[in-house]
C-alpha cells in the first residue's frame, strides 16, 4: 500500500470513491486485498447471519472509520 509519493499509508480508512461510505474499499486497500471479493464476502456473512445484525456493524464502521485524507 503505497502512496502515489512513495510513502506508505498508515491506518485505516474509508475511501472516498467507494461504493457505499467506503468501508469495503477502505479495508480491501488496508489488508491488500480485492475489493470485489470482500464485497462478496460481506454480502454473503450479512445473508448467513442475518441482514441487521450484518447492517448495523456496517453502519457502525462507517460511522467509526475517518475518511481517507487527501
């Protein structure tokens, strides 16, 4: 995870062009993973547990998590 100046980036962020508040992107960025595939396992956890549960720790880490910085 590189900046495009060279440095790393530390900490985790929502990202700001994400599909819903950033959070899958944000994480799939941190731990250098594919966004599509989180999002899949994110679809399939919130089926297998049930959608509110899964909804509400969504909006929670949406609502916890800082915006990625400029």
């Amino acid at each position: 995870m590189w900046h495009e100046y060279g440095m790393a980036r530390s900490g985790l962020y929502r990202s700001r062009d994400g599909m819903l508040c950033g959070v899958c992107k944000g994480i799939a960025e941190y731990f250098d993973l594919s966004v599509f595939w989180l999002r899949v396992i994110a679809v399939v956890a919130g089926f297998s547990t049930g959608i509110v549960p899964s909804l509400v720790a969504y909006v929670l880490a949406a609502l916890l998590m800082k915006r990625e910085p400029w």
